[in-house]
C-alpha cells in the first residue's frame, strides 16, 4: 500500500484516536517480535511510528522492553 500511496503511513496515523494510540503502537511491536527477532527495519519502523504517533521516547522503550520480556518466556 505504501508504494502504490506515499502517504499512506500518515493517513492511518493520523486516523488514529488518541485512546488508541498506544495499543495500536503496542500490537504492531508484537507482531514484530512474533519470529522472536527485532530486525533494524523494524527498528527504523518503530522509531518512525512512534514519532508519528507522538509517543515520547520513553514510553516507546517501555512498552518495548514489556513486550521483549513477554516474547522471552
């Protein structure tokens, strides 16, 4: 969908409610971690996506590092 719409990332960002935001955030690192690797694209995708959807730095690494341990055991 991105190649065919260069700002399709956007539009479903912004479509986005607040109260979504960060479990939306949440579930798209989970399916990142599904093969139990976190490869740097996905890296770079998550940078991007939590810039986007305006969540800060801090909360991002949280909620990354819950979803690590929970892909642990």
């Amino acid at each position: 969908i991105q190649k065919d719409r260069a700002n399709a990332f956007d539009k479903a960002c912004e479509t986005l409610s607040n109260e979504m935001v960060l479990s939306v955030f949440a579930h798209c690192i989970d399916l990142m971690l599904a093969d139990g690797e976190f490869h740097d694209t996905e890296k770079d995708f998550v940078d991007k996506l939590y810039r986007k959807l305006d969540i800060s730095e801090e909360y991002a690494r949280r909620i990354l590092e819950v979803l690590l341990l929970k892909e642990r055991y």
